[in-house]
C-alpha cells in the first residue's frame, strides 16, 4: 500500500486505502512522541518550507514540530516580515526559496487552489495546510483518527459538523474523508452560511441545530468566524449562540458514549460553552497531540516521492 | 523458468533445540536473568524474542519483558527509494537504563538493520550492555557488528535468499536458502538492487 500521489492538496480524491495506511502510520508515530528522545532520523537531510500566509498556531507550530521529530531541517515563512509586503508574487517567492534546495513545502493561503498552483511551479512536494474555503486535509485526518482511537473504525458513525459549512475548509476536508471511511455525515448552521448546491456534498443538511445532533455519536464544532458577523451573515453573535452554540443542555440529545471536537482556534461562550469544551466527553487538546502524529505520517509517507511522474 | 533450488536448513526441532541453547547461553553469559530485557526486530525477530523469553523462563521462572522494534525509522537508505516502508509499532513498554539488553532477529546479514536497531535503542536510554542474537548468520557483513548467540552458521553466496518461516507469522516453523545457482539471469539485476538492503 502507498499513496498515489506525491502532493496532499485535499481529501476529495483520496481513497479509503489510502486514508487508513496515513492513520495506520501516525498511530505508531504517536508513540515516538511519548519517548525520552522524541526524536528519529529518518528525514535527515530533507528540507521543508512552511509558507504560512495565514496567521496559525496550531498548524504551523503542529507541521514544525512533526518536521522537527523526524530529523527534517525546516524554515518557516511569514508574511508580514518578508518580501510580500514589497509585492512579490507567491510563484517568485517560492521559486526564490526552491532556489536554495528545498524539497518540500507546507503552504496555508487565503486563496484556493494555492496548493495546486505550487504544484505547476515547483518541484517539491506539496502539503496542503488551509487554502481559502477549500481544504485543510491534515485537521481532517487528525480529527479522523482521534474518533478512530475512541471508537475503533468510523464505519456507521454518526458525525455532526457544526458551524460556518461555507467558509469552513475543514468542514470541506473533514466531509470528504468521513465518507469515504464510511461515517454518516450531517452538517449544520445557518443558512446564509450554507455553500451553494450544497446537497452536492451527499450530506444531511440541517439548520436547526436540535434535530442535527439528535442521535449523533460525534459533534465538530467549527470556530464561528467573527469577521463573518461584519459581512451581516448572521444577525448577531447572541443570536448565533442562542440558536447553534453547543451548551450542556443540548449535549443530552447525542448517543450515550458521545464525543465533542473542535479544530480550534475556540470562542468560549459563542460556538462552544467552556463547560462542554473542557467536559469528560471532549477530545479537543487529544486532537492536537494526534494532529502532530498525522504531520509526520504525510511528511514521511510523500517524502521521497520525488523521481514519480505524476 | 526454471526455479531457484529451495533447502531447507533448520526444521521446527532444529530451531526449538537452537532457542533453548541460546537461552542457556544468554542465563550463563549474564550469570541469570536479573536486569535482562529483551528486544526483537519486527517481525520474525520479534517472534523469537518471545520464543526465547519463553525458555528462559521455563528455566529459571523468571518473566522477562520483551519488546519489539521497527527498525524502519532509522533505516540508511529511506531516501534512495522511491516509496516508503510501513511502519509497524515500535513496543518497548519498560526503561531499558542501565539493564543488559538482548537484541533478537532472525538472519544477520549485512549488519545494516542491527546498525539501525542500536541507533534506536540508544535513543530509549542507556543500556548497560547490548548483546545480539540471531537465529542465522549468513556472513556478508558490511559493518564491524557481530553477534553474540547464533543458531547457526551457514554459509552463503551474496545472492542466496535465507529465510526464517515461524509458526507465528507464516504457520509453518522452518529455515530455508533460495540459492541463487539456478536463478535466471534476468533476476540478476534485481538482486544487486538488494545489497545493503534489508532483505536477507
């Protein structure tokens, strides 16, 4: 078993194959993070570029950190103190960089389809970390195998997404693998925040938030983009919490054995109440130890896919 | 096409009448089983570090912890392949500082995944001593390593195919070479791929 392809652009077009052997692998990375020497050498002598034209904690600390477990010299990138601001465009900056020898690159931009365009500039390999309202794959292996962990296989689960479905990348990545691992898969929130033509996901679609999660073995709570509310998609943030934020009350209608998720960054009292996220049945700092795990099984597995013809 | 001539070195008494050697031997060199742990290489090597682990128990009844290892990680030539291995999980669920480690696989060949297995232990803690043994040993070493417990010796061509079947792993318990002799020619290449690799 091995990937396809030697890009991670989205989880649209990766199979249930090859989902599992990334989680497979990450499993038995975890365990190297809990070892005295967190540290292995198996990426010696590769570089990796984080180009972050987002602003990221978790990722970006979570990439650079994965990179750093396998023995990968990395440099990171950030917007604001770079040649950006003089106006370079992202094509010269990364041909620039190659220039130095690179061979792999990690990028979140707010533009979609950054990742792929990287593909038709450069040689190395190229991670997907965020692109505009695209596809964030790694949040959404990471979320995977943390259900995965608790309940042994996604087959018949079933997984509510919550939030802002049309902004939301994870939303997107998160839909595509959780059926392709053959969860049951609803989304809600409201409907100026529901995509066009969403029923082309192949999803439930709900707008109230009650009947999405009655029954439900997963709740994803996707952060609420405040500068969202500016654009007048929603009335007020009150209003919001009132209607879809995920309080003690409503956990009562979800499955005995529930599990509550967040990709972070949270807005305590707004999508989520602090109760719930700090409660037993949250998995939500888990998922950010796992999503290291996940790093370095994409950073190992596409290493080395360089010769390949695509 | 004519197949490669198959022996078979080492039956399922062989291999039992082998383990319980080694696992006197292994008591007598450390004076008993006190600070000794043991780590095997996925997979067959880790089959008999069980095995091993088994019979010295049932002669000093003494439970010794076994581990097992992925040697994958720290492998020298993860970068002159075009896909990588699988990883399998590395066990080592006790503190190996200052006890007298026994590191078991199968065939020792070329050295190269034992030079990989003592990288990695190390990177667990500091063993008081690291000891090697294996179940054959094949000559072709490319690295100043020797073992300390052998099954057997037997010599082979660069070319020959030794393989350890365990009961575990493949349902049948025996040794066989593939010698190359017989190979056709157009194996050859493939073969020579294989040197410094992993295969035994």
């Amino acid at each position: 078993m091995k990937l396809r392809s030697r890009h991670l652009l989205g989880l649209e077009n990766v199979t249930r194959d090859e989902i599992s052997l990334i989680l497979d692998t990450a499993e038995t990375f975890r365990e190297i993070i809990e070892r005295p020497i967190k540290k292995v050498p198996t990426l010696r002598g590769i570089t990796v570029l984080n180009l972050f034209y987002e602003p990221s904690t978790r990722t970006k600390i979570s990439f650079e950190l994965a990179e750093k477990r396998l023995s990968a010299d990395s440099i990171s990138f950030a917007k604001a103190t770079s040649s950006v601001t003089k106006g370079e465009s992202l094509r010269d900056t990364v041909q620039n960089i190659e220039a130095m020898k690179i061979d792999m690159v990690v990028i979140r931009h707010s533009s979609t389809g950054a990742p792929f365009y990287l593909t038709q500039c450069i040689d190395s390999n190229v991670i997907n970390a965020g692109d505009g309202s695209h596809e964030h794959p790694t949040q959404a292996l990471l979320d995977m195998m943390t259900i995965r962990q608790k309940y042994g296989s996604l087959d018949g689960l079933r997984v509510v997404l919550i939030g802002d479905v049309k902004h939301s990348r994870v939303v997107r990545s998160n839909i595509w693998g959780l059926k392709t691992m053959g969860a049951s898969v609803a989304i809600c929130g409201p409907s100026t925040l529901m995509p066009y033509e969403v029923e082309k996901f192949g999803v439930d679609v709900y707008t109230n938030v009650e009947e999405a999660i009655d029954g439900a073995d997963v709740v994803n709570i996707m952060r609420i983009q405040l500068e969202r509310q500016k654009a007048g998609l929603f009335p007020s943030m009150r209003e919001y919490t009132n209607l879809f934020g995920i309080t003690k009350e409503r956990l009562k209608l979800l499955n005995e054995n529930f599990t509550i998720m967040h990709p972070g960054p949270m807005n305590r009292g707004i999508e989520i109440t602090s109760e719930v996220a700090d409660g037993d049945s949250s998995v939500i700092l888990n998922q950010v130890t796992n999503g290291q795990a996940v790093r370095m099984a994409v950073l190992y597995l596409l290493s080395g896919k360089k010769e390949e013809a695509e | 096409m004519p197949k490669a001539k198959v022996e078979t070195l080492m039956d399922k008494k062989g291999i039992a009448r082998a383990i319980t050697r080694i696992a006197h031997e292994i008591l007598e060199r450390n004076n008993g089983a006190e600070s000794l742990v043991m780590i095997g290489i996925l997979t067959r090597g880790a089959d008999l570090a069980r095995r091993i682990a088994e019979k010295i128990n049932s002669i000093e009844g003494v439970d010794i912890p076994v581990g097992l290892m992925d040697i994958n990680l720290y492998r020298d030539d993860v970068h002159s392949k075009l896909d990588q291995p699988i990883i399998q999980r590395t066990e080592i669920l006790f503190d190996i500082v200052d006890l007298n480690v026994v590191l078991v696989d199968d065939v020792l060949f070329t050295g190269r995944t034992i030079r990989a297995a003592l990288d990695q232990i190390v990177d667990f803690g500091r063993p008081r001593s690291i000891q090697l043994a294996v179940l054959i040993d094949r000559g072709h070493r490319e690295l100043p390593i020797r073992p300390d417990y052998v099954g057997k010796n037997i010599p082979t061509a660069r070319e020959d195919k030794v393989l350890v079947r365990t009961l575990e792993t493949d349902d049948e318990e025996k040794v066989v070479i593939e010698r190359s002799g017989l190979l056709p020619i157009d194996k050859v290449p493939e073969m020579k791929k294989r040197k410094g690799g992993k295969s035994k």
